[in-house]
C-alpha cells in the first residue's frame, strides 16, 4: 500500500514542528526518534551493527515476559487529527501483530495516573506497507501513545491533521502567515517530482535542495503553481520567495495571487477559482540561491488566507513566507 497524501492537513509528528520521542519501552534494535523522520524509510542491504540489522525505524527486542512496547510522542503544536499512517516499510516477519493509538492533552509530560484517550483500537498490521486509519475523535491533543503489541519494528509514524490555533493564540500578532508552525497548509500544486510542496511552509533555512519545493523539467508553455492556506486570515505587509540552494535550477520569473476564502470551500472547488484570484504580485524576475523580499501593497482592509504561487516555466523554492497580522 502507497503511502497517501492529506492534503490542507499536515504530518503533527513531524520533527520541523519540535514533535519528540519523550519515553520508550525499549529501542533495542532501532532508536525511536527515527519514527517521526519526515523522509521516506530506506533499506540499507547487509548493513549491521552491535545490535543486529539496521533498520530505518522504531524496533524493540523480542518479548520474553508478559506487556507490550510504546513509546509516547510530545507533539510541538497541539492539534486535531483526522487520520494515521503507520507505515512498516521493510519490515518483513519483525512488524507488530497489532498497534493502537492513545492521545491526551496536557500541560505536563503523562504520569501513570494520566488518563489516556483511546483514538485508534487495535489494528493488525502487516508487513513493509502502509496502514491508514481514519480518526473519528477530533479533539486536540498534545501527547500521542503508540501501542505496538507484543514488540517489533515500525518504520515511521504520520499523525495528519491540523494545528490547534486556539491554543496558541495568534490573534493580532504579526507572524509569519504562512508557516506550518501557525497552522498552514498545501491546498495544491500540480507537480512535486523532486521536492515536497509542504517544504516551503517549513521554519528556518533550507538545508540543501531537497528540503525544498521543486518541479520537473517543462518542456511546454505551461507553467507550475502551489496554493498555500493560512491557519488563521492575515493581513500581509511582506513576502519573501527564498530561493536558497536552487542555482541552477530556480524558477526564472514567478507571480502570486491572494484571496480570502471559506474554511467550508473544498479542494477542489479552490483549485478551480484560483485561477481568478487577485494579483499580489506582479510577473517578477527571481536570482538563484536568494531571499527575495517584497512589501506588500495590500491596505489594513484586505485580509487574506490563501496564496497562488505560479513559477514560470519551472524550479524550485525553498520557502515562501508571508509576513502580516492575524486578523479574525
């Protein structure tokens, strides 16, 4: 089974968002952490170590007494969750038979007398493949317990949904509108063949080209577009388009587009307006390996929750930030 992308939703678990491993029953044969790495799992062909097989994942020794493994996860922004991936990529004869999921939220790290939200019953498990879970408990929650029955190895863990504004209370603060950090998400882009869309909303400076958003080749007229959907409305006073890593292979020209929408308006109903949206920014030429920064000429007026980057012909961009107050 594929892994399969959520779009205007994203992956909690991620490490971009400070979400960490905070307690294991064990991590014998691969370490925790490597559960929440937001690449895709590798197989490394007769690679050991003291241990035994490496592996790209969480795996705990075989049980030999009574219980079973988790671990929980501090999520770095509080949120919703609307669905889960537990992929066991590569692990073959060594995944759990079984796995649920517990949630709470909490000021304070869990204790024994933390009382635990079951959000996923016991599910069995098969091996190197994906396994997507419908969340149907849409409250927000901070601390996530993955139960693995008895033992084994999961490859990676994806929590996808969105980030919990109420609390953290953005409202009439200037941020970065854009940031996944501040609840944004990918509505869309019609071609991701080298880079993730989902890496332009991430915090700080890209780390080489492929934490960035890049498209293939053109070899036509067309030209290639990503929509972004703020958490919260914003009025935007500047926008930088960084371009850092790409050299060779940034975009030559880009425009943006803004408009204010309804949360209730479907993907694809967004798709198909933004065509029509508002001009932001103008056909403007771009460098390679650069911040490019443009004040904005919106008045106090124009609020606005979605942007239309459209790249001319092709590329990639590290990150797109929009900087402005959040409005209701």
């Amino acid at each position: 089974m594929k892994q399969i992308k959520f779009r205007n939703t994203v992956n909690l678990a991620e490490p971009k968002f400070g979400s960490k491993v905070i307690y294991k029953t064990d991590q014998f044969f691969g370490a925790a952490n490597r559960i929440l790495n937001s690449l895709k799992p590798i197989f490394k062909e007769g690679v050991y170590d003291n241990h035994g097989k490496w592996m790209d994942g969480w795996e705990t020794r075989r049980k030999r007494k009574n219980g079973h493994d988790f671990l929980i996860i501090k999520l770095g922004r509080p949120g919703k969750i609307y669905n889960v991936d537990i992929d066991t990529s590569f692990f073959s004869g060594n995944q759990p038979a079984q796995a649920s999921l517990q949630a709470c939220f909490s000021k304070k790290n869990p204790t024994k007398n933390t009382n635990w939200k079951t959000i996923l019953k016991k599910k069995r498990l098969g091996p190197d493949q994906n396994h997507n879970f419908k969340i149907k408990n849409h409250s927000t929650f901070n601390f996530i317990k993955l139960n693995i029955f008895p033992d084994g190895g999961v490859a990676r863990l994806r929590l996808n949904g969105k980030v919990d504004l109420e609390k953290i209370n953005l409202k009439g603060k200037n941020v970065n509108l854009s940031s996944i950090l501040n609840g944004s998400t990918i509505v869309g882009c019609n071609n991701e063949h080298f880079g993730k869309a989902e890496n332009v909303l991430s915090p700080g400076v890209g780390v080489n080209m492929g934490d960035g958003w890049e498209t293939r080749r053109s070899r036509g007229k067309n030209f290639d577009w990503i929509i972004i959907k703020f958490g919260m409305p914003g009025i935007i006073n500047k926008l930088e388009i960084d371009t850092h890593h790409f050299k060779g292979n940034y975009p030559d020209s880009l425009t943006v587009q803004s408009s204010l929408i309804s949360n209730k308006l479907k993907a694809k109903k967004i798709l198909g307006n933004s065509k029509k949206w508002k001009l932001l920014l103008g056909k403007t030429k771009l460098k390679p390996h650069k911040k490019h920064s443009f004040k904005s000429k919106t008045s106090n007026k124009n609020k606005v929750n979605c942007l239309r980057i459209n790249i001319f012909p092709d590329g990639g961009i590290s990150r797109i930030r929009a900087f402005g107050k959040v409005v209701r």
